[in-house]
C-alpha cells in the first residue's frame, strides 16, 4: 500500500465521517485504491496460499553466500519447512554451517520436516539405477510436504517381471511418480494399471539420442495411456509439488 | 485361460480330490497356471479399474466404419459412456447414422454421457480464442468422467486484468485445465494463483516460432510454477483424464 | 466492480459519514476491496493504455461469422481504427459484406484508418519479392497506428549495389523494418548503416534449410550488429507495433 | 566389359598364345582390365547376392508410367517375386491395369508371391489401431519372402494385459516387428519377454509431440532393452527386409 | 508369491483332496493364484530366457563401491560371464581390485569370458580411427556371448579402394556391425555387398555438423540399403547383443 | 547519381575551370559525391560481373503476371540467357503464352540458351530416380551457363556395382554435381574417386527421419570427403551456378 | 583513398582549373573516384553514426593480450566510452592491469563513463534470481550509453504478487528490458501493462528442457503481446544496445 | 593382388603361350580376375589421384602415440606434405618432438610444406576475430598445397564500410573462403560482389542462438547468393581442399 496505506486509510474514512471529504472525492480517491493495492492484494492472497507448503529455494545460479542469507530469512520469518534444491557441494556446506539441524538428499537440504505425516500413499518409481537422484529429490520435497514416499528401483519395460512383481504397490498407492530416462513408456504401463494421478519425469539419463532428456520428454508426451501428466527433465522437485498439489484436493 | 479353463480347473481339483492326480503332479501343474493366466489376471483387474470409467476411441487413422463397428461393439458390451475423439465430418456421419443419441463437440462424439454430476469444480481456461477447439475436447471428455467444466476464454497473460477479473474463478476451482498456444506461461501464472492441481495443454496455434506446439510445449516445462504438469500438444482429452485421475483421490 | 460496484461505494460512503458504519467495519470493507477490483483497475488501466491504439483481430481459428461479430463489437464500442489479420478469404468476404469502408492489404481488413499521419518516418525493406505479403501487413499495421512506411523492395545483401543506392533513405528513416527470409542479415547490414531502431522479421520464404523460417530467426538472433531487435517469424503486425511502441516515446 | 569384352578377351588370349602380343604387353593389358572390370563383377556378385530376393520398387517421385515401365522390366527379366511399395492410387490402377496378377495391401502391390513358404515364425505386433498400414507393408513384404507373419493388433503399454494375453505368441516366435507410433517402448517390452531379434518401426502416427515419428524413432534408441535395433520412421517394407536377412543366417 | 508359496499350495491341495475345501472354494483361490504369482512367473521365464546371456552393468550413474557389489553378487550366484560396461577409470580400478580376472576393453570388463567359441563369422567394421572404441565396445560383448569378432578399419566410403580390398571378408560374414560416424552411408554399402544381418552404430564422432550422432543416427536411417537396421549412438553393446539374437535363431 | 549526375558534374568542372568554385568548396563537394555514387558504381560493378551471366528469376511467392513483367523486361533490356526457376504450372503457361521459344524442364523455363558450348564436362549424378527433378534443375541450369552436363541416374551407394560400372565417367569430369536424398553420402564416395570439383545438393526425398532434406544436409556436411562443397536442399540451380563460378576460373 | 587521396584531388582539380585535364578525362577521372572512395566515405559515414556511442569489444575468443591491445587503441583514439563484454577472469585481470579507471560487473568491464546522464527512465526486469548477470551486462551497457537503469528483481509471472506490486515503475518507464530464462512469458505481462517499448532477452537458465535458452527464445517469439522484440539468448549487451536506438529518436 | 599377383600373372599367361592352359580356361580364370582386383585397381587409381596432395591426418580420438606413428609413416612413405590437423597440445608436443621441422598454426601441424607456390590468389576472409583459428586452419592447409592465401580479418556485414574498403581484394581473387560464425550472409554479400567461387565456412563462434555453429550453417545455406557452397561447421580445412580441387580444374 505504497499511496495509501491502513493510517491514509483510517484518516480518509475520518474525512468522510467529518464532511472535510465529499462523496465524490472519496469515490475518486477509493477508486484509485484498488490499483496501488493490486500487489499487496495479491501478496496478502499468497501468503495464504502458501500456508503449509514449505519454502523452496532453487540453488543454481546463486552463491554459497546469498544461498545463505535466503534459508536464514525464510527460517527467520517463517515457521514452516524450508528446502534448497539443486545445491553445489559448497552451497550445502556453507547452508549446513550455519543451520545444522537439517535432512541432505541428492543436493537438497531441508529443514523443518514435518512430522505429522500424512496418510496417503506415494509411490516414486524409477526404471533404472542412475535415475535414483532424481527420484531422491522428489522423495525429500514430498518430505517438506508430510509425504513419506514408497519407492520402487529398476522396474524398467525391459524387464517386466520385475515391474509386475510389484503390482500390488502401484495399484495400491494414491498416486505415482515415475523417474525414467532411457524408456519412457515406464509411465504408460504404469498408467495403465492404476486408475490413480501418475506423474512421469523424463531424466537425462541414457545411452544414444537422449538429447539430454527431450526425447524422453517427447517420447512421454507421445505415449498413449490416457490421464499422464509429465514434468521437465530430471524435475524430481516439480513432480512432487504437483502431486502434494493432486493430494490436497 | 487358454491352457487350463474353468472347467479344466474343475476337472484337475477333482482328479486331485479323487486321488488320479497325485500331490506332485497338481503342484507342477498348478505352478504353470500363473504364466498361462497373466494376461486373463490382467484383463480382469483392468476390467475392474475401468469401471465407471468412459470407453475411448481415437478416431484417426481408423475408417468411418472401423468407427461405427468399435463404437457398436462399446456400446453393446458396456453401459458406460463411449467417447469418440480427433474424429473426422465422415467419422462422425456414419457413427451418428448408427447411434444418434449423443452430444458432438470439436470433433468428439459422447453417447451415454452420465447423468449424475459431481461436485467438483474444474475450470478450463483457454489463453486465445484459436484455443478453443482443445478446450472443447477437454470439457467433453470431462462430462464423460461426469464432470461439468467451467469456462474461462480468453485470459492470455498479455491482457492481465482479464485474467485477474476472473481470479475468484480460479482460486475456487479444485482443478485447473489451461489450455495455451502462444504463451505457454498462462499456466505459471495460473499456478501462482492456486494450490489446486493445475494441468498445461499445449496448442499448435501460433504465429511464427511455434513449431506446431512444441515451442508451447517446451515452453511450459521450462515454466517455474512448481507443481505444474503438462500434457501433450492439443490432448485435451489426456488433460481431461489426467483431471477425472486426480479427482478421483 | 462485481462486488461493490459504484453505487455501493457511494452507499458506503454514506454509511461512513451517517456513523451507521463503524472505522474498523469501513477499513475491513475497504480492504478487501482492492482484490475484488482488481480486474476493474487494470481494465481501466488497460483502456488508458490503449488510447490510441488500432483493436486488432486476429483471424485464423476463428470463423468467419466470428471474426464478423467481433468487427462490428469493436465498431460500435470505439471510434479508433479496426484491424482484422491473417483472415482468410472467406473471412474478408464476410467481414466486408457488413462494413465495406476498409482498405484490404496482404490478408489485413482495416477500418477507420487514422485520417492524421505522424511525420516520423519508418522504412520497411524487404530482402526479396517473396517477402512482400509481410512487409505488406506491416505497413498497414503501421497504416492504423498512422505512420506511413516508406518501402524498399529487394535489397538482399547478395546485391549490394541495389541496397547502397538507398542508402539515404536507410540513414534518413526513424526507425526501419527489415523483412527478410532467405538472407537474415539483412538486418545486420541494415543496422550497421542507421543509428535509429531497427526491428528485423524472419519470412518462411525460402530454399533449402530455411525450416520455416526459424533458420532465419536464429540466424537474425545470432547476427552481430549490436541493438537490433527480433520478432516472430512472417510477424509483420508484431514488427509494426513494436515500431509504433518506439516510436511514441 | 566395355573396354574389354569378352571377345576382346579371347582376342587377347590368341594373341599371347600365337606371340602376336609379347609377355609384357599382356601383363600390361591384363592390369589394366580389372579397374574396368569393377563395374561388371560387382554386377555379377550383386545378382548372386539377389537371388531369391524380391525386386522392390519405391512409389514415391515415379510417375504412374515409370512404374508400369519397371515393373513390365523386372517381371520380363526375371522369374522372382516383385514388389512395388508406397504407391499412390494412381500408379496401383496403372501398373494392375497392365499386370492383374497380383496382391493389393497397404499401398504395395505384389507380384509373384512365392508359394513355397518358410516354416520361420515371424510376428508383426502393432501397438495401436492406426499402425496397422506400417505393419502391412511389412507383411506383404514378408510374404515376397516366403515369410507368412503372424499379427498381433494393439497390444501397447498402456493396456499391459492385452499384452500378456499373448506372451506366448511373442515367446515362440523366430523374429518379431514391432510396430508403435505413441509409444516406442513396446519394443523393449517386447525385447525383455524373447530371446529373438525384436526389430523396432517407429510410426509417424501420434498425438502431440510426435514429430512426424522421430520422436518414436530416438525413443526406440533410448529405450534400454539389449539387442533391439530400429528401422527408419514407417518403414514397414525396412523392417521386413532387415528379418529377411536375419532369417537367412 | 508372497501370498501363496509352495507349502501354501501343497496344503490347499491336501484341503482339497481332503473334502476340507469345496471345489467352488478351491476354484475361487486358485483363481485368485495367477494375480499374486505374476512376477514370480515372470521371473522364471526370465531366468530361462537369459540362459547362456551374459549379465551386463551399466556403469554410468553408479558408484564405484554400487559397481563392486552388483558386480560380486552376479558373480556369486550365477555361473555365465559378466560384462560391466561404459565404466570410468575409477570403477574399473575398484572392481578389479576385487575380481582381478577378466579382460578390460574401452572401459569394458568382462569375466568368465566363454571359452568355447562359436563358428559364426561376425564382422566389426569402422569408416574411422575415432571410431575405434565403438568398435572395441562390440567386440568385447561380442567375445561375452562367444563370438570372435573379425575386425576391419578405416574403411569410410570416401577412400573406396580400402573399403573394396577386403570385400571378401564383408560378404563372407554372417553378421556385419558397422559404427560409423561421419559417414553414416557406410553400412548401405555394406548392406549391398552383402545378403546377411547389418547392423549400424551412428557413433558422436565427428567435424562440424555431427550434432552429437544424431546426424549419423537419422542419416543411417535415412539411407536407403533395404534391410539394414540401426541401435543408438555409440551403442556397441546394443550392436553386440542384437548380433547375438540374430546368430542365436 | 541522383545528387550528381554527369551534367552536374561536368558543370562543376566548368565551374572549377572559370573559377567561379573555389578549390576548397570544388575538394568539398567532391568528397560528398562518393557516398551518393556508391549505389551506382557498384550497379556498374555488377552488371560487368554478370556479364554472359544468365539473369535468373525465382518463381515461388510471385504471381503468373508478375513472372511475365519481370521476363520481359529481362529479355527486352539483355541479350543474354534467361531463367525461371521453380516455377508453378500456371506460371510456366504465363509465361510461354508471351515468350515461346524457350525450353522446360523440371519447373524452370530457360530463354536464349546460349548456342557456343564449353568443353567442360560437368556430370551431374543422381542416388535414386526421385532426385532426378532436382537433377533436372541443375542441368537446365548448366545449359543457361553454356555447360551440357552428361548425366548418371541411380549410382546410390547401396548398389555399389552400378556406380563402379560409371566409374570412367566420373573419373574424366571437369566438375561433379551429386544428387543426392536418402543417402547423403554418395558425395564423399564421387569425392574419394575423383580430384575434381564435387558439389553436393541434399534433396528432400526419402523415407523415414530425412527431415525435408536436412538430415542429408547434414549428413553431407559430416561426411568426411574432404574438399566437397553443398549447397541447400534441393537447391540445382545453386549447384550448377557454383559450378559455373569453379568453370570460370 | 587509396587511388585518390586529397592531394591528388586538389591536384585533378588544378589540373582542369590550368586546363592540363580536358573536361572528358576529368569526367572519367571522378567518375572511377566513387568506387575507391566506397569504403572511406562509408568510414566516415560510421564515425558519424557512431558518435557518442561506446566502442564495444567482445571478448570470447581473444587472448587476454589482444583485449589489452583493442582497448588500448580505442581507448587512445577516442575519448567516449570503452566497454568490454564477457570477459573472463583472466582479460578482465590484464585489462585492469593497465587501465585501472573503469567499473566491472558480470563479465563486463567500462572506461569513461559518461557522467552526464539521461532523463529517460529504462527499466530492467528479471524474473528470476539466476538472470541477474544478464541483466547485469545489460545495464552497464546503458550505462555506457548514458541510462542509469532500474531494476526489478524476481518479478517472475508465477508469483504474480511480486510482478504487480511494481506495477507503477512498469507503467512509468520509457522503456522496459525483461531479462527471463525459465519462463519466457514475462514479457508478454509486462507487454500487456505499458505502452513503452520491451525488449525480451531469453537467458539459458532454467530446469529440464530449456535448451540452453532457445526454449526460452522460441516461447518470447511465440508469445502474443504485439510489440514486443526479442534478442539473442543472454544478450544484455543487444538489449541495452537497442533501447539506446529507440531512446536517441 | 591377393589371388593372382605379378608373377602368376606371367606365369598364366606363359601357361596360355605353351598351351598347358585352354582358352576356356584362361577366360575363366581372367574373369575372375577383376573382382579380386578390385580393391588394388583402386589404391592405384587413389594413389594417382592424391599425387602432389598433402596426406592429412585428423588428430581427434587418437592418442598422442598413434599421431607420431601414422604421421611417421606418411614422411617415410612419401615425398609430399603431411598435415596433422585439429591437434591438442599434448599431440603437437609429441609430434614435434620425432619431426621438428614443420610450422605449426591453429592446432595444425606441416611438414614439408611445397616450396613452389601457385600463382593463384585465394583470399581467406573472416566476420570476426573470434574466427581466425578457423581460418588459420584453412589457410595452413592451403599452404599445404601451394597456395599462399590472402587475409582480410573482421570485415562482418554489420560494418559494411570495412568491407567495401577491400572490396578490390574480393573482386581480385580467384577463390574465397569465407569465415564467418556470427552472420552467416557475408558469404553471401562477398558471392554477390565477385563472379569467383565463393566457400562459405560456418563457425561455432558466436552469442546466443548459434546452436554450435548449426544456426551459421542453415543460415549460409538458406542466402540467396547464387553458386555459394558451404562446408560443415569450423571445417577450415574442408574449405581449403574444396578450393584446392577447384584451382586444380
């Protein structure tokens, strides 16, 4: 409220109830308001979005220092979980030194876990060994939300006995995450048994014409089970907010 | 149950009841039924999954009366809705010469669309008036899934107070479709202004750079709303689905 | 103002100063004004903003009696110019059947054009005969925001006498659109003669490898004079209105 | 042989053997010789090589009469089958109208079928509905090679039952196709179930993201089932040729 | 089979033969077997159809100490030899710390190579030097499966005297693998000298243009040899493996 | 010279002569007469250097009259050869319905071939029969430039007896024009064989992944002959008029 | 002038003043003068448009010891600015060495600033953290042209509080440049809220499949507010370099 | 000669001269001859081919060792220039040590370099400093084969007054090569200023969009300069042979 804030506010409806301000030039005046009020508007609405839902940092791009300064306001100002994501080795260490009291996973940090849990079930499923980081990231970031994923390692097409072993797990879960670089049609069979939310995560996993992710990526986006919803590349943070997303509902 | 059928089954219990069948030989025979009934297994557990839930036929690539036969057959096998999408004016001609009873819309067929109604709100928004055509296909194949959609046209992220005229819309809706050609980001802002699930479909609409949706596409990976997911380029049907699956939780 | 529309400002107002509304009971209300308004505010804005400004239609995805309605809507609710782009022929047919008075150009429809012209003057060149149908939108683009485009017409590098012999008209101009497809620098030879803004339009026109046009958007980002500016490919509209953006500072 | 035919070759040898041509003219002749040689033994090997291969001829670029005119060549200079593939209505019409005795599918037309077929079990599998023209390319041109192809339709991921259902046609076969547009892992799924060559067509057929099949195509390279190897976007006629020669080993 | 084992049969069956289970009972639990024993079923025909396989490890994306362990255990239980491929300095190091015997090969091991050798004649050809480690790639997972690779080099198409001196070697193979990376037409020529199974490796290698492969990759499937398939790039195992299953019919 | 054409220049000499200039205002008015020259002494330039050039004009993106006007006034204001390429059936009628006496071929319209030919020989080679348009292009492009290609059709590397058999011919040319779609190799296979010129023209043809062209493009690009040039897909006339340029030297 | 320097021409022009030149030779003397003078009088003509502008180096590609030189010179023949673009650690370190006067941000080192600054308000946006150096390089780049820029940082479109809390200084600048990796649709909201001139630069920041900012590139071209341009990926210098044009008119 | 060297050659034809052979026989012995000669006709032929041709070595994916060994050889083999190319320091170092007396330049290395130079002038010109070491590699190969080239050093089109000053250089030449990353059309700005050849050389230098040197590339292909060819991306050494075989013709 830069032009006019609660005193500005409190002072005009004096001038009104005094008669120092019309009627017109109150309208006008009041007019005026919604813009300047836009954004903290907006603000106010926000912060209650966002009630419950942990602070997410994302690393790249920052230094060790400011990564610092940002996890220690929003612990400062705020009571809920924090995470950093995506974090260098210097980034952790310089976060740790100062906030200890933390969980590390697959370059994330997270502080505040909560420990209320819920009781859904979340099945994060990955179709081969090197997809496990990605996986991790998504494990941690339903942490922040009170999630306590199941996992599945390595149930990859190519070995489909593996995958079908575990039936029960993923026609039991109230949704899914599927981690998979090299063959992306992991989400599809999986799709194709539950009737519950899947989020696939291509990963930039692979041998050959991976391109760094997009053909996973395309080749989900190709695949044909019906009510699959994809992620970006190695977006193990986005997977799991979209499914704390899918579970508030 | 090719090798070993019911009656088959009936006849192996007798015989080990009576003894013809010694103890051995019925485990042996039994330990083959597994592989033999994989597929029977599956087929019933997918029967059971896909209860309630529509019967879909992609029309392309299919003749008019490969249509009709498919649709015949649905219809007569099930009591459920039977939706037939992507298809063309001939597609559509024949089917509704056989099967009148039904609603059309962008080249979608509905028959037995439900009459029961949930409760649930979603919203379809659409960022351009050429986007119309996706979100018609999401709307029908959510009336298949008995949802009524609500609609938002219109609300590209370069006019902003239309798109915040509606925001009451958007913050009460318990899942969002955006759908999005020439400005992927639609469903960022979108994000930002929900905590509900909120599914991208991208458009092949567009001026110049749009490379027939996989800009849009691209584009909405890249997009920083955490918990956002995509679909494939113009599949509002599978952004339909992926709504009716989380909905469902 | 869905919420608290004038009348019930006034009405409130008058509540204030009768007593009948207590300060806090004002402030709450008045707070949450501003979100409610919020879409109100910016349309207000929006319309400011727009003063001057030709409504643009765009046409493809729309049918003909679509682009008919929306005509005569922003006909009848303003009194500044009109244009209609990319329509088809059979939306010009319709469109004009019911307001003849326009001036038709490259697929463009464009009523009430500004009868006073600025004095700025803006070049548009093409690199080849090929590229006339965009630099023909972008002149009557430019046409509805009144500015007059000199136009030069097969300047390609690759004849460089033809571009030298204008070099006057290069120099001289306030601002210069460059539309060129096969040949992207254009507008780098262009930019290196001028100090003034120069926007460059990739065509899809081509031989070869041109993929659309998008070679030669890439290859106009990756060209090298320093201050030159991209829009889309064949957006001849967007390239005017950035120009017209420009030139109104 | 045209600088040495073999008349001139006899020649030759009359003349070394009569001492008309000295030890050292011949040697120097008969060096020369092979270089202009090279054309016509590759000729000779390269017919070994066909024989009991059909003559293909591709459609596309040829007028109807070309087609007629090479077909009439091949059928009037040897005894095999010949086989015209991705033929336009036009040029079947034409080259039936000259040549009625012949089989008619998917755009190719057969000629001369082989009626002494192998005993190899060849499986083409389609992973969806619209596939099916892709996989009968590659059956006719299976049966140019004596190969009678199982078929298995619509047997995707996505509905792993269908699948499984028939693991065991998958199992006893000698070599299989698979043929899948919206998802290229069928071929790993496959792959994983049988020890056989699996050969991969991506299809151009999809939703979405598939540009035009190479999204299949880089996925089936992605994809990580061991020994599965990939054949060019619906390049069903490919694939048979490839199973062709593995059979022959 | 987690929910019904061996003693669990066994016992249903005394339950049977007993008359202490009815047979609608024993129909109504066996029926329910196949579900649970999916996986198991699954895993015993896997077991089989790897008979005589080697087990491979794929090295990027795990640990050296992740190397050692899956390495140790898939020596211990089986008795087949074990191949561990794409492995950095660092993993090689630490897993033949552990099981010094094996043979080491561009970043292969493999131990317990087959000491009888097939009779078939298997062909690694490459068009250049760089290409080398591709090539060495396939022949030690060539030597895995019991196969002796002959081995050609530096036979690109642009120096064609080289390539034709050893045409013997090509046509008297019974498979061709032929890595190539600037020129991807290298295995269409092969593919017409010879009637038997080529199979093509686009390799990263390469001037300008090679995008990583992907040029080699879609040029090899652009190629117009009828009968030649392609694996990923650089996949010298996937060549190997897919050799493997031809030679194996 | 629009600010200084002959006369002005001849009266400032006059002026310099009778002294009625100055030498100071003569130096200055001078220094400005470059800048105003440059178009018209590099038109002067040009046209020396497109002496015995044919004039060439692009069909695509112009109408039928507009193809006329341009010809005609090429063939009134010249002497030399004249060239429409690419050009449409209603075109090429247009324009032969004004100016008969002129060849056709492949969509180009040639005018004043030139009667004295060269004694180069320039071969332009073709991979498969469906390049043979392109092929066209380039040759009627030769003939413009006084050059009568010999001609070789279907010399794909696939069957490398046909191309062996052709060796003399390619062996004995001045300049070589490779053809070439599906394959894009056969450029460095011609290069390898010969010392000469060897440019080559990827083509849109083919099966699968060729991307309209530019997957031979830059297969062409990666192969390793050194010392071949190409040109744009199915650019002929870009070929043949480089290799006019290389003939000139 | 290398023919013809200014000596020489006053020389020519006392040599027609005396009558030793007849007036045909001096006609043909001048008339050859324009072609050599092209370069020279263009020279001049780019000093012109280049006063008041900085001189730019970039530095990629040049040795520490070059950069020294370049600057050297530029700064030693001139007396404006001096900026050096993307240098590294070690060119900035031998830049500073000798000339120690200049202020460094992101990779950019300037000499000279101009101390009379512009009344122009230039904003520079970025929406996320990770463009900061972008926006970095842009606004010492309009330092150099004199602009002291705004900035607005984080204001990304997914928390949109952020954005429109700042919505005075969007509306009140005279031009904007909109600094966005992740989500290239910022500038179409900013687009949509002022009427002055946006400039969008993609940067190559972001998760998943951004493309190393060609993602970003292609959405900003796809998105819909008219009138907005685009430069390169990571261009700051482009961007500022360009609003420097639009602001000098 | 493998089958039938020299000596049973003369030994064949002793035999035919005696009579110990028939006729018959001989033909068919001769016949056979070709085939096996193949190969050694063609190392012949290659060896005419390359005489006075330097042999070139590329030094990328071998090892330091493999570089002194092959370049070892082709000095004791022949009597030619040999030229390493593309050579890391390590290579260079190692190399240098066996054979000092060479000139190095651009990570290439010659020895023997021809001491008659043509008379032929080739003029090397480059956009931007960032692409001398492209064309340092094109001029030492040029070296390699008697040419001395020209250079012209920064002469991008965005400052046309640089290149119009050499435009006698240009005009004077009678081959160019063009070096340009940032601006792809100077080749086709200098192609339109000189009837010679003109080789367009794409770099991997360059800001944003320039997709490692692919966007140069598409982009030189996509200019409209007539008989332009281009080489592949940094290829200076391709570009220097390609010039090499034209000023051979």
């Amino acid at each position: 409220m830069s032009d006019m804030d609660e005193p500005a506010l409190r002072a005009l409806i004096e001038a009104i109830r005094s008669g120092d301000t019309s009627a017109d030039d109150a309208v006008d005046r009041l007019r005026r308001l919604p813009f300047a009020e836009v954004g903290e508007a907006l603000v106010d609405h926000h912060r209650t979005l966002r009630q419950g839902m942990p602070e997410a940092v994302y690393g790249p791009g920052k230094t060790a220092q400011q990564c610092v300064r940002i996890v220690e306001e929003l612990l400062a100002h705020g009571s809920g979980p924090v995470l950093l994501t995506r974090a260098s080795d210097d980034q952790i260490r310089a976060v740790l030194a100062q906030h200890r009291d933390a969980e590390v996973s697959a370059g994330c940090v997270l502080w505040r876990k909560p420990t209320a849990r819920t009781d859904r079930r979340v099945l994060v499923a990955t179709a081969g060994t090197a997809d496990t980081p990605v996986a991790d990231e998504a494990a941690i970031t339903l942490a922040a939300y009170g999630h306590d994923a199941d996992r599945l390692h390595d149930i990859g097409v190519a070995g489909l006995h593996r995958l079908l072993a575990h039936v029960d797990q993923i026609t039991g879960a109230d949704a899914v995450i599927v981690v998979a670089g090299m063959e992306g049609a992991l989400a599809s069979v999986v799709g194709g048994l539950t009737a519950c939310p899947v989020v696939a995560v291509p990963t930039s996993v692979g041998y050959g014409s991976g391109l760094d992710g997009v053909t996973a990526l395309l080749a989900m986006h190709a695949a044909c089970a019906s009510g699959i919803t994809v992620v970006g590349v190695d977006n193990g943070f986005g997977a799991a907010s979209a499914v704390a997303r899918m579970l508030r509902t």
